[in-house]
C-alpha cells in the first residue's frame, strides 16, 4: 500500500508550514514568554530512565535522549518534550524531569497544530491517503495511526510539531495554554528515525523530581495522581528560571505531591 501520496491540499498545508517555520519555534512554543524557555526543553520519565542522566552528566559523555516508537503516540515516533516554559506539564508521565538545550532551531519546518485550521489539514491529508480505511476500518487504528503521521512528517519533512497536551490533569496541564513538543530525528540518509537515540537535544541532565505518581483514567484521556495535590504543590511549583538555573548548576530540585 503507498503510503504519503500526493495531495489536492499539499500547497495548502506546505504554506502553513512556511508560516509556522517563519514565525520560529519560541514564538508558537512559548509564546509570549523569554525565548530561552524554549531553548531549554524537559521530558520526565520513569525513574528506571532517569537515573541514566546524572545532574553532573559532562557534556562530552552525557547519553542521549531517545526517539518514542509507541504506536499510541500523538505524533508517530518522535521526542517528545515540552519547553521548559511549562514546568511540570509532562509530569504526567514520571518523576524523573530530564532537561536539556536545543540545538539551532532557526531553520527547523514547524508544523503548529495548536491552530484547529492548521491541524485540520493533517485530518484532510490522511482522508485522502489509501490506508485511511485501515485507521477507521480495522483493528489496527494505532498502528495505521503511527503509519500516518510519520508519513506526512516525512513528506513534509517536519522537523517540529507544536500541539496541545492531549492528556490531562488539572494540577498539572493546562490544555489552553501549554505546548508540547513532537521532535524529529533524522537519520543520515535522510530517512525519518523511528527509535534510537536523538542528536537535537545537549547533555541532557536529571533536573527534576517529583514526588507524585500517576496512572491514567479509566477513560484514558487523563491522568489521575495516586497521591494528590497536597496544598503546598503551588508554591513548590519550580519555575522556568529555576529549572534553567538548575540545569546550569547541575542542581536537583525536588517537588512534593
């Protein structure tokens, strides 16, 4: 089955690529915020993951972070961060915050579907591809899901794709308002990378850790703490400086539930 075919829309969705890439990544990540808060991106992980990235990691030795190839992804196989102008906003997903510097971003396709038209285009696109029936009409929906998006961001060759949080809890996400971070992995022959480790990303270091644990709703849509918030979480909240000040001095901070 072809995968990626061209489409009667392609012009249209090439030219909001443009538009995207032209305003830049900290203009539809963190907007209105200082542009270093989305140099600087967090993904929190499992404790098993996290303990690889010591807070003192040496740039020169540091591991690095890794492509998701979950089928179940948002965005097909990815890095999945969030800027750190969101703090806690992926803690959803583990204890363990691991911080790290973009590379340069200035030349990076953007594809920002935290605009409905502009998402709606990826719906448009993937209704006139021919493993549409597969997503709809078959038990395989993540896989031809997974299929999909990784097609069109090779065809378009995204590099990054802007989108709201699309799990939630209400301590920690703020739909309206936080950016997540789908990033792609290259490989050298120009392939898009479906697992393996990612070259985007500097000396990833173990910043944060949390004291709450989450599972998801029975809907799967949220996620619900096993502790819950206790009336102290909105003032250890860390903000954006604090994390970056910890990166910088290879510091941990510590959050309670």
């Amino acid at each position: 089955m072809t995968i990626g075919i061209p489409t009667a829309i392609d012009a249209q969705i090439e030219a909001a690529i443009q538009s995207s890439s032209s305003q830049g990544l900290a203009a539809l990540a963190a907007p209105g915020r200082s542009p270093v808060e989305a140099s600087y991106i967090i993904k929190y992980t499992n404790p098993r993951y996290g303990g690889k990235y010591p807070p003192a990691t040496n740039a020169l030795v540091s591991p690095s972070l890794y492509v998701s190839p979950s089928p179940g992804f948002t965005w097909g196989a990815a890095l999945y961060v969030c800027p750190v102008a969101y703090p806690l906003s992926g803690g959803i997903y583990g204890r363990c915050g691991v911080v790290a510097q973009l590379g340069p971003t200035n030349s990076w396709r953007l594809f920002n579907a935290t605009d409905p038209a502009v998402a709606g285009l990826y719906v448009q696109w993937i209704q006139r591809q021919p493993m549409f029936s597969m997503l709809t009409l078959s038990t395989h929906s993540q896989l031809a899901n997974q299929v999909l998006r990784n097609a069109f961001r090779r065809r378009f060759r995204i590099d990054a794709v802007v989108f709201p949080p699309d799990e939630l809890n209400s301590h920690y996400v703020r739909r309206q308002h936080d950016k997540w971070l789908a990033i792609s992995e290259w490989l050298p022959s120009g392939r898009l990378a479906t697992f393996g480790p990612t070259t985007r990303t500097l000396s990833p270091k173990l910043c944060v850790i949390l004291a709450e644990e989450f599972e998801p709703t029975k809907s799967g849509i949220g996620r619900q703490a096993f502790i819950g918030p206790t009336p102290f979480l909105a003032a250890m909240k860390p903000t954006p400086a604090d994390i970056i000040k910890a990166y910088q001095k290879s510091n941990l901070l510590w959050v309670g539930a």
